[in-house]
C-alpha cells in the first residue's frame, strides 16, 4: 500500500563534498592525494567546515526535506558537534544523528539528547549503528563481535529510552548494569532508526525501534526486508515504519542525468577503485556486501547503464563510497516513478544525498517533489 505522505530527507556531507565519486560523501581513502581524487577532481572538493554545512542544513530546510543525516565514523567530522551547532543555524530542520553503541553510556547519551531536544525545540532524531569495519571498531577500542553489537544495541537502547521517564531505568544485562539511570528532567525521546540486512539486526529492529532504514536497494529486495522486519514486529505487537537511503542524479531530461553519471565513471581510477574494494570487502557488514554483490568491483567508465541493477537505480556510487551505493538516476519523472515502486511496498520515509548536496538537493527538490505532490504522495 502507497504511504499518504511520505518523508524526504538529506545529508550532511561532513567528510566533505565534491561533484566526483572521490573526494566527498563516504568515499573510501586511496593513495591518490588528500581528497583521493585525481588532478582533475582535486581542485573541486569542499572541505566540510561550518560554513560549508550550515549552507548544506539551510538549503536542505529551505527546500523542504524534513531532517538531515549526520554520520559518524572516523572520516566524519563528530556527529554531535555539527548537528549541535547547526541547530542556530536552522529554525525547522530536524537532526538525524548516527552514533555508535558501545562508544558510550547510554545514560549520558540520554542526557546529550535531552538537551539537545530542549535547545533545538525537539528536532532530533538518532540513527543507531552498530559498526561493521573491524578495524574501525579496534580503532574505538571495540571488541565486541558483530552479533554482540547488536545485543548490546538491544540493551542500550531500552537503558537511554527508560531513562527519559519518571521512573529511570534500573538495569542488570549482559552489557549495562545502571542504577536509577534518568535525565535532567523527562522529555520527547527521539525517535530511533536503526538498519541492517544480517539475522541478528532483525529482532533489535522489531523489538525496540522506529524506523528500520535500508540501503537502496531494487525494490523487489527492499520488499523482502519490509516484510521481514514488519513479521518480527508483529510478533512483538509493534509496528515499525520503513526508510531507504539513496543518491540521486536528477535533470529535465534523463539524458542529461545519465551524462553526469558517465562523467563520474570517468573520473575514475580503476586502480583507485579496486583499492577501495578490497577495502570494503574486508566489512563484516552484510549490507555492505550486498551493496558490492550489485555492482561486482567492475565499470566500463564510458558506459554507466552497465551498472544499473533496476530501471533508474545505479549502483555506481558504490564504487568508492562505503554504506549506501546506489542512487537514482533519470528524468525528473523516471525517479518519481522508482520512487513510487519503493512506496508501494512500504517505504515512507526517503534519506536522499547528491553529489554535490547543495545543487543536487535542488535538482531533487525542484524537480521531483512536485510531481510527487501532483500525484498525492507528498503533502
């Protein structure tokens, strides 16, 4: 069933942004030069300092998109910082913040949410992530194993929720013991999102989030993880919403579109990209994997349908960037309509970037929203 109105979301690029596939979003590190791009890619990089960001959060508001994200990982710049300083900055725009359990109490994190929820008039949202890079995780001190960060996901989860009520939390588990763990005072709890395509993300999903938030992948296989997700939550008597991250290449014409496309393909180094797939191969990740699994670590650099995995969706962004690799590419009309197959099978909620994110929120605002309007999909 078509969602009434669904929700539109953007990025923060606070690794740094570009108009190539290197040198911005989450590409991975090559030894081609700071921004890992090539002379021709160098000189557009956009370092991702408050400024740079508060034009991103102000055209993302402006525009209409209801929240932006803002990862975390080490290429990151923090998470927390950004979004805290960007809430000046913007009036309605919500923060969608990642942030890592393990790497924190989560009762000081509940007590840096309520904050924030009292300073930014409760525009926050939390996008949890449980890691999938060994050598990220060690870099933390993190040596809890994938299936365990989700276990102790579970309990931290259910520790920084209790601690916003009357009552607190008193809390005796596997990985947190707390006595009376509370805030300041009870406020909004944020709403949490949390994705994942392995078994042991399933049942944290169900049992005690919000949102469950996939990479873009074709719709028929969002569809299975929809369905999944949704069992598991009625077996808990709960419902969970649905969300996709995707990219997006949007013009008046998908020809166009599909140029801007190619000319990525051909910014690239295929040296620079089987460095960065080694890389990526190396996560333990499932979605990771099932994001190299639609593109195969292999491009004709003159031809970007060659990576095309579903009519208008392109896998090409996987490339060289870790997590979400694919992106909507076509007419204005070409991604309504994907847009429209992944709503019909139960997304809501869409967490769009574009390389670079002001213009392409543009591109995506402009010229896609309205026809989504038109149709009755978006209020």
């Amino acid at each position: 069933m078509t969602a009434a109105s669904l929700t539109f979301d953007w990025f923060l690029p606070t690794t740094g942004d570009s108009r190539a596939l290197v040198g911005g979003g989450h590409s991975v590190p090559t030894d081609l030069g700071r921004d890992g791009g090539t002379p021709d890619t160098a000189g557009r990089y956009r370092e991702p300092d408050l400024r740079y960001l508060a034009h991103v959060a102000r055209t993302a508001e402006d525009l209409g998109f209801d929240a932006v994200l803002t990862p975390t990982g080490t290429p990151c710049e923090d998470a927390w910082v950004v979004a805290s300083a960007l809430i000046p900055q913007t009036t309605r725009l919500k923060f969608l913040v990642a942030l890592r359990p393990g790497l924190i109490s989560p009762t000081l994190l509940a007590q840096m949410a309520s904050t924030f929820q009292r300073i930014s008039d409760n525009r926050l949202l939390l996008n949890v992530v449980v890691g999938g890079d060994p050598s990220e995780q060690l870099r933390f001190g993190d040596r809890v194993q994938k299936d365990g960060r989700y276990d102790r996901a579970a309990e931290f989860i259910q520790v920084f929720r209790d601690a916003f009520t009357e009552a607190g939390s008193d809390f005796t588990g596997e990985y947190y013991d707390v006595t009376d763990a509370r805030t300041r005072q009870p406020g909004v709890v944020p709403e949490i999102y949390l994705g994942g395509s392995s078994a042991a993300a399933g049942p944290v999903t169900a049992a005690h989030t919000d949102v469950y938030l996939t990479w873009g992948e074709p719709p028929e296989a969002v569809a299975q993880k929809v369905e999944w997700i949704r069992k598991l939550a009625e077996d808990e008597g709960r419902k969970v919403r649905f969300g996709v991250r995707l990219h997006s290449i949007t013009r008046d014409r998908s020809e166009d579109a599909w140029q801007v496309a190619n000319d990525m393909l051909a910014g690239l180094d295929p040296a620079a990209v089987a460095k960065a797939q080694e890389t990526l191969a190396a996560s333990e990740s499932e979605g990771q994997r099932r994001m190299r699994e639609l593109h195969g670590g292999t491009f004709d650099r003159g031809d970007a349908h060659s990576l095309e995995v579903h009519p208008g969706l392109w896998a090409g962004v996987g490339l060289m960037r870790s997590g979400a690799g694919t992106a909507l590419v076509g007419s204005h009309t070409e991604a309504a309509d994907l847009i429209e197959q992944y709503a019909a099978v139960g997304i809501e909620e869409f967490v769009m970037s574009g390389y670079p994110h002001v213009e392409e929120a543009y591109w995506f605002a402009e010229g896609v929203l309205p026809i989504l309007r038109r149709r009755g999909l978006v209020t």
